[in-house]
C-alpha cells in the first residue's frame, strides 16, 4: 500500500542538522532576551501607565500646570490633572478650554469638579469653573477613555491667560 | 478593515512568540502549562473584539485567522525551508542510548521527562531499556525502546 519510494525514515535519529538547530536555539535565545527587555520596558511605563509614562507641563507664565499621560493605550482610562494658579485670576471664575480636536478623540468620562457651564466654540470647549473664596489653586481633574491611536496633540489654557501644548502617543 | 489587521497581527505575534519559546511551551503537560492556556486565550480575546460584539466582527475574525491557517499551510506544504522554520522539526535528546546533554539543556528536556515518556508510550522502566528519545516539533517526547525492551 505505501508507495515504495522511502526506504530510510524521513526523519533518521542518527542524523541531526547541528548547524540550523544552533542557528534555531541562539535566535531563540535572543528573542527570550528581547521579550524580557520588552517586559521590563513595560513595567517602567514605556507602554503606559508607568513612570516613563507620566508627565508634567507648565505654561510659560506658571499660570496653568498640567499632569499628563505621554504614552498611553488605546481603550484605557487615562487622566489630565489640571491647576490653575486663582491668585493671578481676573475674575471669581476659572475658564479652562481645551482643543476640540483632542476631545473628539477621547471618550470624556467625567470632570471633576463638574464644570458650572460648558461653552462650544468653533475649535475649542471651554469649562466654567467659580473659585471659592480663599482658593489659591484650583484643581481640575479630566476624567478619560483615550481612544484614537497614534500621536494626539492636546492645547488645552486659560480663558485671557497662557496655555500648553503636548504630545500624547497613543498605543493601538 | 481593522478587525482583519487585527486578526493577522494577533495570528503572527502569538505563532513568533510560541516558537520563540521552544518546544516545551507547546506541550501543555502540567497544571502551569493548562492554566497559561486558558489565560492566554482570555487576554488575547479583548484585543481582537474591541467593543464591536457584532455578528459581523465575529465572523470576519474567525474568517481571517482561518484563511491566514490554509495560507500558511499552503507555503508551508510548497517548501520544507519554510515549514522547518515556522514548525520546528523533531530534535533527538537521546541517541544509541546516549544522553545529548546540549539537546536536553537547550530544549528544556531531562531524564524524568524522557522515562515518563517511555513508561506511557512503552512500559518502559529503565533509562538503559530505551535506545532513542526525540522531542517532537509539538512538543511531546517520543521513545524508542531498545530490541526486546518494550514492555507492551
């Protein structure tokens, strides 16, 4: 019933390829390598959520203060922690915005605390936010699902003061 | 469009990450080996869906990673170049009765696995009544008895 061709197993114990199991087993050392290198990338945050992730940014002026994710993952939630210097406010209010570009390829979870009012401009939203008596700084908190991947810009300033300008890169 | 890059980039990683980590990855044997499946289909699963849980995702998930199979086997039946490199080909831990010291340490193999072999698939007892143990490309090890060893 066999055709007759193969006398000799196709696979012969006695005979191995010495040369290509080396070359197999050193390219598999180097991948363990790399995947411990890339874990070890991981837990310093170079995949986001980590030290290597994290990152702070100041307007030019110290008005505005603002704690950011610069590496971060599609689909995660991720915050933006915002302070606003009241001292050096005209007005009883802080009137954050932030570029609509950016928002729209986020899922905005929540903001806390919840803005008095939100006003939609052409190409930005900008958050009303009274400050009470007494307040020096005030923190607001963007409560968020990032979504687009790849490299977002945020603008985000003060309403007749400064503002910043990051780079967010986002893992697909 | 994305859900087909998905299933090819989640296809290729998790067959170079496999074979990266040689044989003995592949044979799930013990309770880690069963566990470190189940949670490997579990984390690979949110990936791939995404949120879209439609009929039509489904099905454009499972049609690609069946296609990339038949693509694969298709090139891998066509060169033997190919197909040693993406399976792996058996590796001969022992030979003539010999212990291959660099096989076993390079693939993770020793003596227990290779008499525990020997016992299931010929009743053997001994190290000295085997005369080849191989460890196939899945990741199981194959026994050779000796003339007149096998106990079956």
């Amino acid at each position: 019933m066999a055709d007759g061709k193969r006398t000799q197993p196709l696979f012969d114990v006695e005979e191995q390829d010495d040369r290509t199991l080396r070359r197999e087993w050193r390219v598999q050392r180097v991948g363990w390598v790399v995947m411990a290198l890339l874990v070890a990338a991981a837990l310093a945050g170079a995949f986001g959520r980590g030290p290597l992730a994290e990152a702070k940014v100041r307007s030019p002026s110290g008005l505005l203060e603002v704690d950011y994710q610069r590496l971060t993952r599609h689909e995660s939630s991720a915050a933006i922690d915002v302070a606003i210097d009241a001292a050096r406010l005209p007005t009883r209010e802080a009137r954050l915005w932030v570029d609509r570009e950016y928002l729209s390829g986020v899922s905005l979870d929540r903001v806390v605390p919840e803005p008095e009012r939100s006003e939609t401009g052409r190409d930005r939203v900008t958050m009303v936010f009274p400050i009470a008596s007494g307040e020096r700084t005030a923190r607001v908190q963007l409560q968020m699902k990032v979504g687009d991947p790849w490299l977002r810009r945020i603008r985000m300033g003060v309403e007749g003061g400064d503002s910043v300008e990051v780079t967010q890169f986002v893992y697909p | 469009m994305d859900t087909v890059i998905r299933a090819i980039f989640v296809y290729v990683t998790l067959l170079v990450i496999f074979r990266i980590s040689g044989r003995r990855t592949m044979a799930s044997i013990t309770t880690f080996d069963f566990v470190l499946t189940l949670i490997i289909s579990e984390a690979i699963q949110q990936a791939m869906i995404d949120t879209d849980y439609s009929l039509t995702n489904a099905f454009l998930l499972v049609l690609t990673l069946i296609s990339l199979d038949i693509g694969l086997s298709l090139v891998k039946q066509r060169s033997k170049r190919l197909e040693r490199l993406m399976d792996g080909a058996p590796v001969a831990v022992m030979r003539d009765g010999q212990l291959q010291r660099s096989a076993m340490n390079n693939e993770r193999v020793d003596e227990e696995d290779i008499l525990g072999a020997a016992r299931a698939q010929e009743g053997i007892e001994r190290m000295d009544q085997i005369r080849h143990a191989v460890i196939e490309a899945t990741g199981e090890i194959t026994v050779v008895p000796k003339q007149g060893a096998s106990g079956r």
